[in-house]
C-alpha cells in the first residue's frame, strides 16, 4: 500500500513536469511545444473509463457490470483524445501565463513542426502551436514633449440658455381667458357642411393645437384673441398646408383621407393653457439642484457652469488622447509583427471574414494593435491600476451624464448607484467602462508627463474639432 502510494506521488509530480518549450523564430513568433508521455494521461483516462462503466448501457449486461475490455473498445480512443486536449489546453495556457508570455490573438495549431498524430498506435505525442508575441516597446517622455489641450470656455450665451432651459422645464401652466401665440387651446372639433356641424362627419373631442405652429397666417389669425367657450371656424388643410402627418394626428384620422377633408372645421375651445417659465427663486435652485445646494442666483449659475464644464471634461480627454496616439504611435518606431500568423488568427477567429477582407482591413488593424499595445504598455509599466471603485465611480459619471441630458441635476446618490450597478451588469457595458477608465487613468498620467498647450475655445470651435 505504503510504496503504491509514493508511486502516485511520483507519477503526479512527473505529470506537473509535462515538457512544455518555446522555441522562437524570430522576435515576434516562437513555436511552443508540448511534449506528452503516457504517464501524464494514464491515470486520468483510467478514471474516466471506470466512471463510464458505471453508466454504459449495453444489452446482456447489468448496469455497471460491463466488461472493462469492452469498455476500452467501445470508449477508448474517444476518451483519451479528450483527455490529451484538456492536458494540452491546461498546459498550454499554464505555460504562457507563468512564463509572462504576451502573445496576440490565441496558439495556432502549427503547420510545419507538428508530426501527424496517431492515436491508435502512438503512446506518446507532440503538439505544436504557432505563437504571434507582441513586439517590445519602449517609450520615454518628458516637459519637452508639448500637446495640445482644449478646453471648452463656457460663454455667457451658453450659459444663459441652460438658465433659460431649467426655467422653462420647471416652469408652471396657468388656465388664461384669452388666446395668445404661444398658448395651448384645448377643445371639441367637428367638421362641418354648409355652416353645421355635417351628419356623420369627424369629432375630435379633446383636440390641442398650439396657435404658433399654424403655418398659414390667416388662419392662425382666426385663434388669437378668442376666448373660452368661443367657437373658431377654420380650415385644418389650409392651416397645416403639406404636413399630411400633423392633419392627421389632429383630426385622428388615417393619413390617407387627409386629401378628401378639404372642408371647414367647428373648435369649441373649452380651455385655454398659458406656460409660464419659473421665477428665478429658491424653488428654482431646489428643483434643480436639490433642497439647499445654493442660495443664490450666482451660486446657481456657478453651479450650472461647472455642470456644463464637467459635461465637456471626458471629451477634452478624449480628443487630448486622439492627439497623444498619433505622437506615441510616432514614438514606438516602426514594430514588426508576426503578420502571417496574425492573418491566419483573425481568419480562424470569425467566421465572416475572408482572406480579401483581412488582406484589406490588415494596415488599420495593425495600426490599431499598435496603439492598444502601445497602451497597455505605459498602463503597465507606470501601474496605472483600475479598481473596482473606479468601475463603480465611472458608472455613476456616466449615469449622472444621462440623467443631466435630461435636465435631472439632482440625482439622488442611491438611485445613480442603482443604476450604475445594472449598468455594471451588462459586459459589453461593463468592459466599455472599463476601458474608458483606463484611458482617464492614462490621460491623468500623460498630462503630468508632458507640457500641456492649454487652448480655450468655444463649444463650436470645440465640436467642429471633431468633424
């Protein structure tokens, strides 16, 4: 017992020590090579075929009870071809991750190294794979680097139009007597014939119509000054003259009987709407940035003005970074890489692509790769570390942004957290954030390593910058 157990000891321990090499073919490509003995496998093929016995089902025998040299026959090879891949997947990614290899794209069963398997007759056996490694890089920076950074001045027009927004979003009806252009008119429609309201024509109960957006003047004429209870006769045809749709969403009726209603319309008008933007007050400043925030009409400006400073902060980083790429890309040099194997990878990798397409596409997917290392690189080498708390503060920035666009300022904190965790849970999301964060942490840190060439600009000098 004693000497059989120190015998799976050692068979385990030689098992740990499969012969796994790389061999290089030069800076960007290597080929590594897995040698398998028997004694890496047998144990656990054994396993396997032994728990299949307990399952097989075959007639004339009870469960269990089969016979283990039929079970070979029938299980064998399939069982071990399993086992080998599963020892082969293991180690092969063992050996990368141990030995820090950074390969692009995945191993590439090889196609001049490997000898052919047989798996009847062979006891031992060879795996080769085609390895794509990233080349070095090497990038230094310093204050004499000078880049380029823009930053959005906001102006007092821009300011004066989000004051403008927030009084007209939190602003109130009142019910009026009389009409005016900006008004809401709500009441009865019903079409007519000779003067009377017509046996079995359109009746629009509770129609609205805003005079402002009646294009024709002498019908919008018709609505200014009325009052309530009055009745306006008018012509909807004449009045949205062309907009098909508008007639009728109005009249509530199929846009293809709009061309037959040519005829006058009764509108009883039983309510007359006037909006009214809000003062500027303390009810204002609490509407929009919660109870107390600020006091007074300055500090509610300053406030909305950070606010829109902070809406254009990711975009600055984003353009400062689209200017540092072309400078890094510059400063790696020229990289070689593996380029046969990488086509042969992105081949394999989706199946929509044809070797025309990758032979196409292959300049920008290269200058792309570069950059991404180019990346990962500085990320790595100056520890520029994304925690889980930068994710979860990312999400909320960016669930505060959505709800901003929205006119929402004050977002209470556990309803930015909700949301940014059900954000969080979609990984397409997920990963986006992440990059995103990254590259913060990289704009922070390049910021501080060149001399930045602050420019001022206004918002449209700042997105035509991106056309």
């Amino acid at each position: 017992e004693m000497s059989r157990g120190l015998g799976d000891v050692y068979k385990r321990q030689k098992s740990f020590r499969m012969n796994v090499s790389l061999k290089n073919n030069d800076a960007v490509s290597g080929i590594v090579k897995l040698e398998i003995v028997k004694a890496d496998y047998a144990d656990q093929v054994d396993k396997s075929l032994r728990s299949l016995r307990q399952k097989a089902n075959v007639p004339g025998f009870r469960k269990g009870m089969v016979p283990m040299g039929m079970v070979k026959k029938m299980y064998g090879k399939h069982v071990l071809v399993e086992e080998i891949n599963k020892l082969v997947s293991e180690n092969l990614f063992k050996y990368i991750r141990e030995n820090d290899l950074h390969i692009l794209g995945e191993p590439m069963p090889n196609e001049t190294e490997q000898k052919p398997l047989d798996f009847d007759k062979e006891e031992d056996f060879e795996f080769c794979f085609d390895v794509a490694l990233a080349p070095e890089i090497n990038i230094e920076l310093s204050k004499n680097d000078k880049l380029p950074f823009y930053q959005v001045a906001i102006d007092e027009e821009m300011l004066n139009n989000q004051v403008n927004a927030y009084r007209s979003n939190f602003g109130s009806y009142d019910k009026v007597d009389e009409v005016e252009e900006k008004d809401m008119v709500k009441g009865t429609v019903a079409e007519l014939e000779n003067g009377a309201p017509k046996e079995g024509g359109i009746v629009v109960e509770d129609a609205v119509l805003m005079p402002m957006y009646i294009k024709d003047e002498e019908e919008k004429a018709k609505f200014i000054g009325a009052k309530v209870n009055a009745v306006v006769v008018f012509n909807p045809n004449k009045a949205y003259e062309g907009a098909e749709a508008e007639i009728a969403s109005f009249l509530k009726i199929d846009k293809e009987k709009v061309a037959e209603t040519t005829g006058d319309f009764s509108f009883e008008i039983k309510e007359i709407t006037r909006h009214k933007d809000a003062e500027m007050n303390q009810e204002l400043f609490d509407k929009v940035f919660g109870e107390n925030v600020v006091t007074s009409e300055e500090e509610f400006k300053n406030k909305i003005k950070e606010a829109l400073a902070e809406q254009f902060a990711p975009q600055s980083d984003f353009k400062f970074l689209t200017d540092t790429r072309d400078m890094l890309v510059e400063r790696a040099g020229e990289l070689n890489f593996a380029d046969d194997l990488l086509k042969r990878w992105l081949l394999a990798a989706n199946e929509k692509n044809t070797k025309e397409k990758i032979d196409e596409d292959f300049p920008q997917i290269l200058q792309d790769l570069k950059y991404q290392l180019i990346k990962e690189n500085l990320v790595k080498k100056n520890g520029l570390k994304v925690e889980d708390a930068d994710i979860e503060n990312f999400a909320k920035r960016v669930a505060k942004a959505q709800f901003a666009q929205y006119g929402m300022l004050s977002v209470p904190e556990d309803v930015l957290d909700n949301y940014a965790k059900d954000m969080l849970k979609n990984k397409q999301t997920l990963q986006n954030i992440i990059d995103r964060a990254v590259e913060e942490k990289l704009a922070a840190w390049l910021k501080e390593q060149v001399e930045l060439d602050v420019k001022e600009v206004t918002a449209d000098e700042f997105n035509k910058l991106f056309e």
